[in-house]
C-alpha cells in the first residue's frame, strides 16, 4: 500500500491531518494506497515555505532557470517507462495513451526553456525629449495549479512549467485521485537542480482548495476541471484579489458533413470518442451527420466498430481503451445511459453490461452508442466523461452549426468535409475554442493557446504558449528620463508626448 503525503520544501513530508483518501487501481478495482487530504493550516505552511523559497528563484537569471527545465526533460525522459506506468495504474487509461499524457506536458516543459524569450520585455527611445519607455515582466510571487484526475502529468506541467520559467514559486494541488505522478515529478524537478520549494505538491480535497482561495500570498490560479467546480473558484479567487483562470467541462461535437470521407470520419470518431474511455475534455462525444443518407451510412459503419472496440487493463498494450477512474465514475455513466434510453433516444450499442474477464472488479464501462438524441435531452446537454458518443441529425449545414454554437460548452469541436467553403466558414463562424477541421482532437500545440469558450473557461487568457507567460507574470511599465538636469518646470497638465 502506498502512502502519499506531499512534497513540500523539496522534501516528502506525511500529512498531519488526519485525514486520507483512497486511491484506487481501476484496471482492477483494487486499493493501491491512500492520498493525506491537506488541512487550512498544512497549505498555509507549504505557501509560507514557497515565499520564503521565491524571492531567490525569480532573481536567478531566466537562462539558469531554463536550463533546469533542460535538466528535467532529460530525467523525465529517462523516467519515461516508470511515470507511465504509475499513471495508467492510477487512472486507468493505457500505458500507451499515459505515454500521449507525459508527452503533451514535456512539450510544454520544451516550450518553457524559451523562457528568456518569454520574458523579454520592450523598449522605446527618445518616447519624448530626453524619455525612454521600457517594460518587464517580473514573477508574480507564489501561485497554484488546482488540476484534475484525467491527465495527470500533463496538466500539472502545463500549469507548473510557465510559472516556474518566469520565476515564480508554485503550489499543485492535484486531483486525489491519481497523485502518484504528481509526487513523482517534484522529485524529479528537485533532482534536475530546482531549488527547494519551488515545485509543491499539496494533495487534498476541497479544505486545501479553499484554502488556496484565500491565502493572501497566492496571488494566481490556474485551475482545470468541471464546470460547476471552476466557477466556484474563479468566483472566490478573484473576489478575494487573485489572477485566475479556470476551464471547465465540455461537450464537443463533430460535423460530419455528406461529403465528408466518410472512412475517415468513422475512424476520426472512434479514437476521439471512446480512446481514453472518453475521459478527455476534448474527446468527441456528439457526431452531427448532415443529412439523413449521411446519417444512416455513419450509424451503419459506427455500430460494428463500436461493438468490436477492445477493452481491457490498462497495461495490455493492444487495448483500445481501459477501465474508468473510479466505481462511482462507472455508475455515473451507465447511469446517463439508462437516462438517455428513458429519454427517448436509441441506444443501438449497448455496454453496460460489460465485465473483463479476470478483473472483474475493475471500473469498466464498454462503448455506447446513441442514435437519434435530441438537444433537449440530458445526455446531450450534459457532460458524460465516458464510452458514450450520441448521434444528433442535423437536416443542414446550418442546423449542425446551430447546434455546436447553442450548446452551452465551447471547448472543441470539429468539421469533417472536403469542401473548403464549409470548413472555412465552419471555422470563422462556430463559437468554440479550438476547431478542427479533418482533425477529431485539434488540442494545439504548446507553442499555440490551449482554451475554450462560453461556460469551457472563465477568465480570459488561455493555457500554455505566450498566454501562460502573460497569466503567471505582471507587466512594470517604466519611463524615465536622462540625462538628468532638463528644468522645465512645474507642469499642472496631464503630461503628453504629443
Ligand atoms: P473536478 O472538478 O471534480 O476536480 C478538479 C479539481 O477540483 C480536483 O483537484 C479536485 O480535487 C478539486 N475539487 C473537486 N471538487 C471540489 C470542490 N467541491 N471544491 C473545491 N475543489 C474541488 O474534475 P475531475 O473530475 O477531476 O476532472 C474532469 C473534469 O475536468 C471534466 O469536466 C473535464 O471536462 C474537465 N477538464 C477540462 C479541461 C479543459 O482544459 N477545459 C481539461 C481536462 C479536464
């Protein structure tokens, strides 16, 4: 049994509170350890330490700090095998897909090495007689990263490389379900040379999320998870002061237009759909064919991919998907099943019933498909996070984009055509963060933003590329004058340059 506690001041340390939550294996139900749930006054020690830890970070030049980045690509890479293992025997997905996770933060992690590019700030000579304007970017102290179960290696670093590159000192309080890998990369960032208490790991529930909220030393947020939890933490955070940015749930749609190669719109759907167990925020889980004959033939050729779909433990390398998180997570989803099936809508795919053989204890919903689900149904409005893709038929184009920009998430979502007309204005006019057009998953890379729209994400930067140095920085504007000895007397007028 594993025993988690956090890592605080470069240093494991046991939770003193008292109190602990399971973390299970889903892959086969059992109980791999336990999570210490973090108190008020544990996160307060842990921000105090983080001050005192920062003042030396932000002042070490922004070269030194990247090439402690440099370092731990090198360690992570080498840790490669065993951080993908932990995370798919805490999560669930595969070792193969815990790889994608790793992968997508590390590039983050590369992005940041261009810290001292990042950080540059601008310069204007001679703005007025004898005036120079200049900017910089300065850390803005202590800030947190309150991240969720699903991806839990690359949200953390997504969250964690930015503020650490531009100086700051930061607190993770990772989800409590999977916080093995968490633990791992502080170990990891200590090894590649980052100075104790820059990179905390604070585990807990809602007591060290709150307790993040109002701590007036945490001057920034970034949180990512549903929807309902992001909105209590951007509200709370900036009514006590603090930069935050939260993004939320989704529900993202794929427009399958009727020229559309319909063998690649199938496949498009089955990976984005059902890999990961639909577990992603930027999984598809409502296909809009256009038209009935469009309609039809994608049913026809979904169905008996989705029966076919191999399930299985997260560490057999030919499974298309494995076990969700939790038991109660399983419910939950077959749970929207039998409400959509009261619904009205068709359930032509039906993996409920669904049991691995010889782990038969652990968290495994088979796919589901739903044909003929309309938007005034629950399974459509809400969010499932599950093997469960529902078939909405638009009449036209206008009513497939109706229906993406009526929705109340804006994540991401898709246009599978081969008519560039469509596409293009598919792109300008959907009301969704990331777009993709022949692409089911268009997560940009790091180099690009990562954000959704409408009730996706409160605030208004993005995640990663140059939005992440934006949010975890503030902006000094400086003019001055030289040479000095100018006398041009008391001037009582707003001051121009004109
Ligand atoms: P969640 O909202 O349950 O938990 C997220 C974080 O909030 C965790 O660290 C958790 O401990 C904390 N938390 C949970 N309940 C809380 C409460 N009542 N008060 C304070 N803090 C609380 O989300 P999850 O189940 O871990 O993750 C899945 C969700 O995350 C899905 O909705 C998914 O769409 C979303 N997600 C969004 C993005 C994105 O970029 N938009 C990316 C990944 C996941």
């Amino acid at each position: 049994m594993i025993s988690y506690g956090h890592y605080i001041g470069g240093k494991q340390v046991a939770g003193t509170s008292g109190r602990f939550a399971e973390v299970f294996q889903p892959m086969d139900g059992s109980v791999r350890g336990k999570v210490a749930l973090a108190s008020k006054a544990e996160m307060s020690a842990a921000v105090a330490n983080a001050k005192a830890a920062q003042p030396a970070w932000g002042a070490t030049n922004p070269q030194r700090r990247a090439r402690v980045l440099m370092k731990f690509l090198e360690l992570a890479a080498k840790a490669n095998d065993e951080l993908a293992d932990i995370l798919a025997r805490e999560h669930g997905k595969t070792v193969a897909d815990a790889k994608g996770d790793i992968q997508r933060g590390i590039e983050v992690i590369e992005y940041c090495i261009g810290a001292p590019q990042m950080m540059k700030g601008e310069f204007t000579e001679g703005a007025g007689p004898g005036i120079d304007i200049y900017s910089m970017r300065q850390p803005l102290g202590v800030v947190a990263g309150i991240t969720p179960f699903n991806f839990p290696a690359m949200i953390p670093l997504w969250k964690a490389g930015p503020a650490i590159a531009a100086g700051n000192a930061f607190i993770l309080k990772p989800s409590e379900r999977d916080p093995g890998v968490p633990m791992r990369l502080a170990e990891l960032f200590l090894e590649a040379g980052l100075p104790p208490g820059i990179f905390n790991v604070v585990n807990g529930d809602k007591e060290a999320v709150d307790a993040i909220l109002d701590d007036p030393d945490i001057k920034a947020i970034g949180f990512v998870g549903s929807t309902p939890i992001a909105e209590y933490i951007y509200g709370r955070g900036c009514s006590n002061g603090k930069r935050v940015q939260c993004f939320g749930g989704a529900k993202n749609h794929m427009v399958i237009m009727p020229d559309a190669d319909m063998d690649q719109a199938v496949d498009a759907l089955i990976g984005a759909g059902y890999g990961s167990a639909g577990e992603r925020c930027m999984a598809i889980s409502v296909a809009v064919p256009v038209g009935e004959k469009t309609a039809n033939e994608l049913v026809k050729r979904l169905v008996p991919r989705v029966e076919s779909l191999r399930i299985g433990p997260s560490t057999d390398s030919s499974a298309d998907f494995g076990p969700v998180v939790t038991a109660a997570a399983a419910a939950k989803i077959k749970d929207y099943v039998d409400i959509g099936v009261k619904e009205g809508a068709k359930l032509v795919v039906d993996g409920r019933g669904f049991t691995m053989q010889g782990y038969e204890k652990g968290f495994y919903v088979g796919g589901c498909l739903f044909d003929h689900v309309t938007p005034d149904m629950r399974i459509y409005k809400e969010e499932i996070f599950g093997p469960v893709l529902s078939v909405v038929r638009a009449k036209d184009y206008e009513e497939g984009l109706r229906l993406c920009n009526d929705h109340e998430y804006g994540n991401g979502v898709a246009i599978f055509t081969r008519d560039g007309d469509a596409a293009r204005d598919f792109a300008a006019k959907v009301q969704v963060g990331m777009v993709g057009v022949n692409v089911p998953i268009p997560v940009p890379l790091a180099y690009y933003t990562f954000g959704g729209w409408k009730r996706s994400s409160f605030g208004d930067l993005n995640q990663h590329g140059p939005d992440a140095f934006r949010f975890y920085t503030k902006t000094k504007t400086i003019t001055s004058r030289w040479p000095s000895g100018i006398k041009d007397g008391a001037s009582f007028v707003i001051p121009t340059m004109g």
